[in-house]
C-alpha cells in the first residue's frame, strides 16, 4: 500500500511535468546482486540517476533488489547501501532529496532463490500494476552475478518472470562473458535457449566512458578535416592503453582465472579499436549499422599470433597467489599482469599502421586513453623560441581521447592546434582551459584544444541510461563477443606456457617494460636484469630432433612457432635465388589448414620477399567457387594475398568453375591449367612446391588408391576425396616431381601417427601418395614439428 501511494504521488508529479501529461507505462527494474560490490559501488547509484533523469518524463518505476540472502538481512543490507546514494552536483538539492526519499519508497528487497520466488515476483508485478491501472512498458533484469548462475537465473526469468505480451524484456548481463572462443560459445548458446539477442544487453562499461563513447561521434562530426587524413598514409600509430597502479592482491583468484589480456585487452580496449578502426558508417545513430561495421572490422585483422605480444608479471604477484590460493612456495604462475600486443588490419585504410593495445597492474601512474599519432613531414626553420609554439607545425600531431584518471583526471578530448579545430556539441562538450602548467605526453596542455564533457557522467549511470532507450550500438551482441574471442583465442593459447618478464612494480619499472616493434612483431628493449630472474621460473623445452633426416631427405624441426619463421625464411631465400638466376620465381601452393600461419608470417614479416617477381600457383583446389570459404585459393587470398604487392596476372587459380559448372570434364579445366603452366613455367618446372600431408598420407589431392594423378601423362588430374567437397583439382605426382624444390610441412600431434608411419615404409604412393614425392632433379626438404615428430 505504501508502495502504491508513492506509485500515485510520482504519477501525480509526472503528469504535471510531463508534456505528455500521462504515464507512458510502468518499468519493473529488477538488480540480482543487489547487495554486491558492483551494485553498492555503481548499479544502485547509476538506476538512482535513471530515475532522475526520466521521472518528469512518463515512465513510472519501481526497483527490485535481489539476492539469495533472507528477507531481513538482506533488506537491510540493500537499504544500508540506499541511504547513502548522492545526489548529482547540477541537481537542485531539495528536489534531489525529494527525489531521493520516493526512490527508497519505490525500491524493495526480494530473496531469489527457486522458481517460485520468480513467479511470486511476477505475481506481485502483475498485481501492482492491475491496482494502480498500469500498463506495463517493460522489465530489466540486471545479472550482477557471477556468470555461472547465468543459467539458471535465465531459466526462471523465461520460465516465470516475463513481462506479459505488448511489453518488452531487458536482461542486462555482466563480464566476463566465457574465458575463450569455446566457453564464449556455450555461455552464448545456453542464454540464446532462453532470450532472443535483442533482449540480451552484454556491459562493457568502458563503452559508457564519455571518451570512449564520443569517439565514433567525433569522427562524423569532423569528417571534413578526418576524411583526408584518417588512413594509413597520414597515420603514424595508434596507442590504446589503461595502466593501473594497484596489483591483483585480493583479486588473484579472478585472476589466475583471466589474466591481463583477458581482463582488459580483449574486451575494454579492442571496443576502443574497433571505434577507431571501423569504417563510418552512413548514419552512427543507427545501431545495426554501427554493430554491422565493427563486425567488419573484425574481418580486417592480422591473425594473432605468440610474437604479437609481450608479457609481464610484476614480482610480488607469485607470493600474493601462493598466499590467497594456498599454493605451494614453488608454484609458478604464467599469468601476465603487463602485454603490450601489435595489432594490424589489411584493410586499404589501415594497411602497415600498427595499433598498440597496452595494459597491466602495478604501473607507474592510473590512466586510460586511445591516441592517434600523425606523421609529420614537416621541418621547421624557425627557433622554438621565435615560433607560434602552439601551432608549430613541427610539433607532434595527434588525437587523444582520454578516458579519465593520469594527469587531466578527467574525460577529455584533446587535438593539436597544428591540425585542426574540432567540431564539438556544445550542449555536451565544453572547451577546457588552455593551461601551460600540465603537459600531456611532453607537450604543455597549451598545445591542444582540450574538451571535457559539461556533466561528467559515470560509465554505469551512461549505460543504464541507454539500456533504459534501448541504445544496442553500446553493448556487446553475440556475434560481436564471438568475433572478440576468435580473434583472441588463438593468442591466448599460444601464450599459455610463455615465459613472462618480471618488473618491480610502480615507478621502479623504470624502462623494463618498454616495447619495440621488431620484424612485424613486438620486443622488449631492454634486455631483463638477472637479478629480476626467478630461477624457479619454468622455461619451454628445448627438444631436438634426435634425425636431420627423414625417408633420406634433410628434416627441419622445431616447435611450430619456430618452425613456421624458418620455413618461411627458406621461401624467402629460395625465391631471392631463383629471381637472380632467371629473373622469376614460380611458387605452388597447397591448401589446407596447415599453410595458414606460414601465409600469415609471409605476409607480415618477410617485406624483403620478390613479390613482384613471384608467380603463385595452387597445387591443389577444391571444386566450389573460389569465393567459398571451402576453396583454397579463398584462404590463400584471406591470409596471403590481401597482405602483398604482387602482380595480378601473376596470380594462376585453378579453373574449377567454367561456365557457371564446378569441374566438369568436358569443360577441360585441367587442360587449361597444364597450358598455363607449360606457357609460363621454364620446362613446367615449379621453382618451389610446397605440399602437406593427411592422415591417410594424401598429399595435394591425391588420394592413396587414386585412379588419377598418381602417375601418367597428364600434369593436372581431377580426383575423388573421401571428405566433402568431394571432388577435386590437383598437380599430378609427376609434375610435383619435375620441381626444383619441393618442401613438406607437417604440423600438430594429429599427424604424429602418420609421420611415424611414413618413417618405416618405402615408395608405395598408391597406399600413401606423399611416399611417391621424389623430385627427380631437385631437392625434397621436410618441415615436421616437433608434436608431429614426437607426439
């Protein structure tokens, strides 16, 4: 009864100030966690700001606290928190508290527990509503709780606790959203069982962060000065990073569970990346063009792979785990607490500029921000002391959009005099004070136009404001965190045992963190001081190969990692030597999954490579169109061709698709390709094969028992794989013969068995085709890894 009086008054007063002058519908906000770290730090006083802000404006609400706790102690723990809600400085302070007081008298404490504290949830909504003759608008669960109880909370949310049909539903949900691809996938499927994705609204707070947020609006409100310069001609680099000062201590079991990268780098600040690095799209107030071009920008990144990255530990971290986990005095732990990772996109907009995303606890100073350096070709004549030093073109040119804390304490957005005024909302954003006392990455604040939000808002109040308008382009979709996860994973995994740099912490990290990018990836610059070392510390294996050779032709092994730039060097090395011999290299490719990182490090760290002088041939194609993500010239394009400068009429696809037919014979696909290849090739003899092997010993797509392919005449065969697509294009054992070089790369325990088997049998390649590679003038070399080789 009481609730349902304060229910009338705020209608009452509603009515009055609103334009509308009546109820829009009722909201029913429900917090889980209402007691919680999170709920007592931001959630309570952000719902506490969305009730002020939307009072006067129709909707009238009422606010559910819940948790597993019993009726009374957790009332009162949730009103303990209550009473203490401040009100925002620009609100008048009788209305606040006035405001205030009906806020306490709308909100109530719920236990949750078992599927009948939902339905009698529910129920008394529903009975709310009938008493007042409301209509209800919609419902807003927000899960903050572990991610865990997801599940089960989404259950008897849909089963009992849906607002009825006419009324929407929120559910508001909290990171970490799964610790990889895998588990992103199962949480992700499991919810979809429950909410469809319009109804699911996953937080990262930092994309309620005024800086963070403004970055797509600023760069539509300055597209005039942007458009010329925001690409990778006038783009030095990007810098996104968030240091902290405080370490894990009381968090190390979240810890040990997530790591640095998981924490920080794959969520917070890959969404600023993505606003920096997504095309515009036509309208940025349209959330479904703004989550379809950050998808896309998703499709545009290199491949992360274990020199991407450097890592760190601060020292204390070991003992702070051992202490609050109970480990062992010699457990070691390779969680990173620092990683610094280069990021590259092969889009034309942004192709050779590196993005570097840095974070890590116990840092010198607390701050966030994503800055983008210019180049400047610029020399001036004039002494500083002469010169307009705020407009000296001279000096560094960038924009910074500063998240909060560090030297400004505050969001801002900060650009160089010597570019351009920026166009900024005025109702908004003001323009800051040009001081010369602080100075912001070595220049005096001076030198900048500096902006920084008229009310400065908290990142939480910012997101529950665009949760309660239904604002999607802030919150994290499905198919935006699988894309995430995708893109970190495979890092993630290489990094897993890595050995990691350790630093002192705060400001005696001096330079012992300082990164360089080296050879397309990233180092450290200062080599580590021994006495940081921890002689505990475990260190990867160094196999070696107990053969250098294999089936009597040279072995080359190492762990894929190291495997992978050596074979690639040898390209390199056998390309520059057939281009100084005859003035060509022609290079035939396989597909598969194997080649797809040794395209990658070709792509990225081998500018030395003659591509312009380089022919690039398949050795084998599947029979879909060569736009299908099936196809082998697809994948070679994806991971290969995007990234390099070579000729296109250097470029030889197999023609499996003629006339709108997928290799039909009497199209005679493989005789058009043996024409090419006798026109182009010196005596059809490739410079360099490079072939993989299956588990059945197939190589190309030659297949044990093949009626084609396996010797004879013909130089290009079609052939029957036992694995769809089942048809397929291929070189002919006889012609992969007539190379100059031949190179096999075998990769993964998955190929152990084979690999060993191949080591005891002789020339039969009707049972395993790759036994019948012998380049009868040429050199056959062997590239196993060492899970390959050993198992």
């Amino acid at each position: 009864k009481m609730l349902g009086r304060v229910l009338c008054a705020v209608l009452f007063l509603g009515a009055l100030q609103s334009l509308a002058g009546a109820s829009q519908g009722h909201i029913s906000v429900v917090l889980l966690g209402a007691t919680g770290d999170l709920a007592k730090k931001y959630l309570w006083q952000g719902l506490f700001q969305l009730y002020i802000d939307q009072v006067s404006n129709g909707h009238s609400f009422t606010f559910h606290g819940a948790a597993l706790a019993a009726q009374e102690p957790g009332q009162r723990l949730m009103f303990d928190v209550l009473k203490k809600l401040s009100c925002p400085t620009d609100e008048a302070p009788n209305r606040c508290a006035v405001l205030k007081d009906q806020f306490l008298k709308l909100s109530q404490y719920h236990q949750l527990r078992t599927a009948e504290d939902y339905s009698a949830l529910s129920r008394e909504i529903e009975a709310l509503l009938r008493q007042e003759g409301l209509q209800e608008a919609g419902r807003i669960f927000y899960f903050s709780v572990p991610p865990f109880a997801y599940t089960d909370i989404a259950r008897h949310i849909n089963s009992s606790c849906r607002p009825a049909p006419g009324a929407w539903l929120r559910v508001v949900l909290e990171k970490p959203f799964g610790h990889d691809l895998e588990s992103a996938q199962q949480l992700a499927a499991e919810l979809t069982g429950f909410f469809r994705e319009e109804e699911m609204y996953r937080v990262d707070h930092y994309l309620g962060k005024q800086a963070v947020a403004h970055i797509l609006p600023f760069r539509d409100q300055n597209r005039q000065f942007l458009d010329p310069i925001w690409n990778r001609h006038h783009v030095e680099r990007v810098e996104i990073v968030l240091k902290e000062t405080v370490d894990a201590k009381g968090r190390t079991s979240f810890y040990e569970q997530y790591g640095v990268i998981r924490d920080v780098l794959q969520n917070h600040l890959t969404e600023a990346l993505l606003f920096l690095l997504m095309e515009l799209p036509a309208n940025v107030s349209r959330a479904e063009e703004v989550l379809q071009h950050k998808l896309q920008s998703f499709q545009s990144l290199w491949g992360l792979e274990k020199s991407s990255a450097v890592l760190g530990q601060y020292q204390a971290y070991a003992s702070q785990v051992q202490e609050e986990l109970q480990q062992a005095q010699d457990y070691v732990s390779t969680t990173p607490t620092f990683a610094g990772v280069l990021i590259r996109s092969h889009s034309l907009r942004w192709e050779g500029v590196p993005f570097l995303l840095t974070s890590g606890k116990a840092l010198d100073e607390r701050v966030g921000y994503a800055r983008v350096l210019f180049k400047n070709r610029a020399y001036c004549t004039q002494s500083d002391t002469l010169r307009d030093a705020g407009h000296s073109q001279c000096k560094a040119k960038q924009i910074i959009f500063y998240f909060g804390h560090g030297a400004l304490n505050s969001p801002a957005v900060l650009v160089s005099r010597n570019l351009f005024r920026p166009v900024m909302p005025k109702d908004s954003w003001k323009e800051a004070e040009a001081r010369s006392d602080l100075h912001v990455f070595g220049q005096p604040l001076s030198d900048y136009y500096v902006y920084s939000p008229v009310k400065e808002r908290d990142a939480y109040s910012v997101l529950i404001s665009n949760i309660y308008h239904g604002r999607k382009d802030f919150f994290i979709t499905t198919e935006n965190l699988l894309a995430s996860w995708s893109f970190w994973t495979p890092l993630l995994d290489s990094i897993s045992h890595q050995p990691l740099r350790l630093y002192p912490g705060g400001v005696e990290n001096q330079h012992l963190l300082d990164f360089e990018m080296v050879s397309g990836g990233l180092a450290f610059t200062l080599a580590e001081p021994a006495e940081l070392l921890n002689p505990g510390r475990q260190m990867p294996s160094d196999y070696r190969a107990v053969e250098s050779k294999f089936r009597q032709s040279p072995l080359v092994s190492a762990w894929s990692e190291d495997l992978i730039p050596q074979l690639a060097s040898d390209m390199e090395e056998a390309a520059l030597r057939s281009v100084a011999r005859s003035g060509q290299f022609h290079l035939a490719l396989s597909g598969g999954s194997s080649p797809v990182v040794l395209f990658q490090q070709l792509a990225r760290h081998h500018f030395a490579f003659p591509w312009q002088h380089t022919h690039i041939w398949l050795v084998d194609e599947r029979c879909v169109p060569l736009t299908d993500a099936e196809s082998n010239f697809f994948s070679l394009h994806r991971h290969l061709l995007q990234g390099i400068r070579v000729p296109y009429f250097n470029i030889h696809p197999m023609p499996v698709h003629l006339h709108r037919r997928l290799c039909v014979e009497e199209d005679r696909g493989t005789e058009l390709y043996a024409k090419d290849i006798v026109a182009l090739v010196a005596n059809a003899s490739f410079d360099l094969v490079l072939l993989g092997v299956g588990t059945d010993g197939h190589t190309a797509s030659l297949f044990p028992r093949s009626e084609n392919g396996l010797e004879g005449a013909p130089t290009v065969v079609l052939t029957e794989s036992p694995a769809k697509p089942h048809q397929r294009m291929s070189l002919s054992l006889p012609l992969i013969n007539k190379a100059r070089q031949v190179f096999v790369l075998v990769l993964g325990k998955g190929k152990h068995n084979i690999t060993t088997l191949l080591s005891r049998v002789g020339h039969e390649p009707r049972k395993w085709p790759i036994s019948g590679v012998s380049p009868s003038s040429g050199q056959l070399v062997w590239y196993v890894d060492y899970e390959a080789l050993l198992g």
